[in-house]
C-alpha cells in the first residue's frame, strides 16, 4: 500500500505538487493519471525517497521507503527505463541491483524471463530497443518480489504486443495481492489497464475514483433527438434550466433532460420518436475535461479536443 | 508468469482476497501500520554492487591499464633517457632515480582522477544513481561503497604500475649512479600509490558534488592539475605560504625521497592531503544527503 498524505512540493515560487492525499490499495491496478508537468514523476521520486517534500508524508507500507531495510523487496520501481550503463549488459545491471538488496543472482535469471529478455541477458544493453529497456526496468521493478510495484510511464515506447503483455502482467500482479501503481499522461493507455484511477493536474487532486464512476461520468449530460413533430416537441421539453440546440433540421441536443425522461413526454403527446441517442463520451474526453483547466502548456487544437 | 513470480518468495505477497478486504475495512479511520522493518542489507552488499558496476563497464579496465601503462611506460622512457653526467632529467627536479621512474604519474593521475569522475558522474547523466539510491535506501552507503570499490581497484592497480615502473625504471636508468635506501623507496612506492587513490576519490567527490562529467572533470583538471602552475606566478612571498598545501604539492611531497624546502615534510603532506581527500568526500556526503537526487 501507498499513501500520500498533504504531500507538497515547492520549486521557487511553483507548487509542483500541491497539498496531494491518496491511498493507493493492494488488489488491483492504480493508474496515476494527469497531464504532462502536472507532477506525477515529483510525486513518485517523493514516494521513492528521491526528492524529500516541502511538507507532507509519502509511505510505503506504513514507512519511508528509505527506512525499509531491503527498499526492493517492498517497493520496486521503473522510474526512467533510460537509466542503464549502455555498455553493461542486462544480467550485471540487474545483478548490481540484487545484490544491493541481498538477492540471490537466480532472481535474476527470473525476471529477465518473466520479461522475456532471458535470451539477450548478457547483450549490452546499450544496444536494446525502446522496447526491450522498458522491459528490462519492469525486470528490474520485478527483482526484489515486492508487494508494492510503482511504474513511470511503463508504456512508452512498446509495441501494441507489448502493451497487451504489460496490461497482463500488472492484472497477475494485482491478483496476486499486490498495489500496482502505473502512471500515464493518456487515458488510453489506462482505460483498459486500471481499476482504479488517481487524476492530478497542476500537482493538485482532481480525482480519487473508481473505474466505474469514472465510466459513469462518461455518460453525457446531452441527448441526441429525432423526431417527426420535432418542433412540437422542442415546445414540449423547454423549461428551467433545460438547454436544447438545434443540430440539422431533424436533430436536437437536449441538456438537462435524461432520454427516460424525452421518452416519456414524446409517449404522452403521441409524438413519434426517430432516434433517440444518449451522448457517450470517451473517457479520454472525460479525462480531458477534468484536466482541461489545469494543463500548462495548450495549444489550439488540444483545446477544441477537450471542448 | 504468475506461478514464476509467486513461487520465489511465497510468502511475501499476502493473498488477494485477505489483503484487500482486511486493509478496505481498516483504511477508513486509521491507516495500519503494518510495515515491518525487513533486516537490513550488510554493507558488503552494497559494496559488492558498486565492484560489479565499476568491473562491468568495459571502459573501467581500459582506462586502468592505460593509467598503468602511462606510469611505467614513460617511467622506462625518463630513466632510460637520463644522461650519465649531467643531474639527469629533463627538470632538476628530477635528478632522484626513483622520481624519474616514476616521471609517468603526471598522466597517470589524471587519467585516474577523470575515472573517479566518470564513475560517479556517469550515473548522474544516465540517472542510474536514483535507482541506486532508492534501492539502497540510504545514500551515505553508496557513498561509501563507491569509495570503497574506487579504492580498493586504484590501489591494486596503482601498487603493481607504480612498483613495476621503479624496478623497470632501475633496470633501464642511463643516469649517474645513486643508492637509495630501501625503506625509503618503499615509502615513494606507497606514497604515490596512496595519492593515485586520493586523487580517484577526490574525483568521486566532485562527481558528487558537481553532478556532471564535464563540470568534474573541468574541476578536477582545473583545480588540482594545472590551477596550482598558474599561481606559480604570483609572487613567492605568496606562493610559498600557500602552495605546499594544495592537494598537488602534499601529492608531491609523499611521492619522493628528495627533501625539497617548498614542500612539506611526509607526515604533514599525509596529514593535508588525507583532509583534502576526507573533506571532500564529506562535503560530497553532505551535498548529497540534503539535496533532492
């Protein structure tokens, strides 16, 4: 288990990470989600003992990460799939690493099969793909067998093969037991991975939410209506606090009614319905509206997305 | 997968169901401080880390040999060059046999003081020092891991290189005759090999300090090499009262047998040179300690 609790950062004048509190639980996979610069890697090197905060706690376990005795046995990471000697080869990079934490050198061979890299285990790793070095970080996150497992972006750079295979194995992981804790700026990438989704922005808490609350909120608020008498039945539906635009000539978009409650006045008036369509937003667009105040750096296009 | 995972260490993760059920209902008030402290690594396991680190980077073992191969090789070529008349050598300074022998170190400590660099200032620019210090939890034992490996590695290498090059260095010598007392060769021999390793850990420590390659190695080159040449030509008024202090000229003076007025005696040039090398390496702990990694 992680908490986080009133974790702050301050760099100058700049809160990188402002007053956060969460918990992430063991069981099931926890995506960290915000967008680029909105401190998610600020919180994680605190949550490693990296960066030490401005005020607040990050635990592991129910201590600091560099007050456990043997850090990787409760805590493995991949913070920066880069941070590899390009003329070491994987097996004495993961070598070293065990050894730190008194783990055998059979751990080793372990874990660069469970990540499919047993074969070139003693090539350089300088000469590895993007791939393969996220591979041989998530080895590395792997060595001491811990309960808890903290992922930097883990998906950059691997192939659709490759990501079906990372979302395998955090599910395995976290079946076993285990708080998986993955970060990601795309929504994409998580919507299939996560149970469970912690949503910053500005280094501030947007979202402590389930997957299916977050899904919930995918619901619109809009309804798409067709209908013969569609004039009529616009006369019918206005009211307080009830916004209906006209699309085309046939369609349109009711805010504040739900389409149980279009249905039902359509019914009673004999109005025939053409189509009936309850707005189904991506979670992408639902991410991005609740990011959307706090991204640093937009652009026009990104704008318009989110809108 | 799973099974591989699982059956290394059984008892580590606790079953799904137990865990997350027990933690959910307890969360809620007060989080369980369940955390046991696992016993901590020995030392030597850091130390055993940093060993494979620094001998499994090819360019470690290149860089050493060639430190050596600079100590004995231009050695062989001082002594062998040396005129019989003449006080030998291309400086006065150089008149003493066994500093001839040992005219090589000039390079030779550069190279190793670049390599104490790069060792540390490496894993700043690939960012492999975080994963170590998250790993190991405690950064003062990396600290001392590294400068363990560094000293131990430079001390074997530097003995061999530094020893080989006085016998070689007799056995070619062209120069006029002279008898040195064997216990005061023996002191040159660990004198210079105790700088080489000096001069490697003050490199680590500016690794350290200074985070960058680039910035260590202009430091070290700046500092100790060739700053302490430029303040030759300040008056000597000034120059005699500070220089014997500069970690160089402590250097110089534990690298020979000659007794020379600018310099200071052997046990006060171990006793500076030791405080360059310690204060450094505190001051490196220190930055290191306080400073977000």
């Amino acid at each position: 288990m992680i908490e986080v609790t009133n974790l702050t950062k301050q760099y100058g004048e700049t809160l990188a990470v402002d007053n956060l509190t969460f918990t992430v639980r063991p069981g099931i996979v926890t995506g960290f989600l915000g967008p680029n610069g909105s401190g998610k890697s600020t919180t994680m090197r605190m949550i490693l003992g990296l960066d030490s905060p401005t005020s607040g706690t990050a635990t592991v376990n129910g201590l600091p990460l560099a007050d456990h005795g043997r850090p990787l046995t409760s805590l493995g990471f991949l913070l920066d799939a880069g941070a590899v000697h390009p003329t070491r080869s994987a097996h004495d990079h993961l070598r070293a690493l065990a050894l730190t934490n008194g783990l055998p050198t059979s751990r080793v061979d372990e874990v660069l099969d469970i990540v499919g890299l047993g074969e070139v285990g003693k090539r350089r790793s300088g000469g590895f793909s993007l791939g393969m070095g996220q591979r041989l970080g998530i080895a590395a996150a792997l060595l001491g067998n811990p309960d808890v497992i903290m992922l930097d972006e883990p998906v950059n750079g691997l192939d659709p093969e490759g990501i079906l295979w990372i979302r395998h194995l955090l599910q395995n992981l976290a079946d076993e037991g285990r708080t998986v804790f993955v970060s990601s700026h795309l929504m994409s990438e998580m919507e299939l991975m996560a149970e469970h989704f912690v949503i910053i922005g500005q280094g501030r808490l947007i979202k402590d939410i389930s997957a299916d609350e977050l899904r919930a909120m995918a619901v619109g608020e809009k309804t798409q209506v067709r209908a013969e008498q569609l004039d009529d039945l616009v006369g019918l539906m206005r009211g307080d606090g009830i916004e209906i635009v006209s699309g085309d000539r046939e369609t349109v978009s009711v805010r504040g009614l739900t389409s149980g409650e279009i249905g039902r006045i359509a019914q009673t008036n004999n109005i025939a319905l053409t189509s009936l369509i309850p707005e189904q937003r991506s979670l992408e667009d639902v991410f991005m509206s609740l990011t959307h105040d706090t991204v640093q750096y937009q652009g026009g296009s990104r704008m318009e997305a989110a809108a | 997968m799973t099974t591989a995972l699982t059956t290394t260490n059984p008892s580590s993760p606790t079953a799904p169901n137990e865990s997350s059920e027990s933690i959910m209902t307890t969360t809620t008030l007060t989080a369980p401080v369940t955390a046991t402290r696992t016993p901590k690594v020995p030392t030597v396991g850091v130390i055993k880390a940093e060993w494979l680190k620094f001998w499994s980077v090819r360019s470690t073992a290149v860089t050493l040999l060639a430190a050596g191969f600079a100590t004995v090789a231009f050695g062989m070529i001082f002594s062998a060059v040396a005129e019989s008349d003449e006080p030998a050598g291309p400086a006065a300074l150089l008149s003493d046999p066994v500093d001839l022998a040992l005219g090589g170190i000039g390079l030779s400590e550069m190279i190793i003081g670049v390599l104490g660099v790069m060792f540390v200032a490496g894993e700043y620019s690939t960012g492999l020092i975080r994963t170590a210090f998250a790993a190991v939890g405690k950064r003062g034992r990396v600290i001392r891991a590294k400068a363990a490996v560094l000293s131990a590695s430079i001390f074997g290498v530097g003995l061999a290189a530094v020893t080989a090059s006085v016998i070689l260095g007799q056995a070619v010598y062209a120069g006029s005759e002279a008898t040195s007392a064997v216990t005061d060769v023996l002191d040159v021999i660990f004198g210079t090999t105790l700088y080489l390793v000096g001069i490697g850990l003050i490199g680590a420590a500016l690794g350290f300090i200074l985070r960058s390659t680039a910035g260590g190695i202009g430091t070290l080159v700046g500092g100790v090499f060739i700053g302490p040449n430029l303040l030759n030509l300040l008056p000597d008024s000034f120059t005699d009262v500070f220089m014997k202090y500069l970690p160089s000229e402590a250097g110089a003076a534990m690298m020979t047998q000659v007794s020379n007025p600018d310099l200071l005696s052997r046990g006060a040039a171990y006793a500076v040179f030791t405080a360059w090398v310690v204060g450094l390496l505190g001051l490196a702990g220190w930055l290191v300690k306080r400073r977000d990694a």
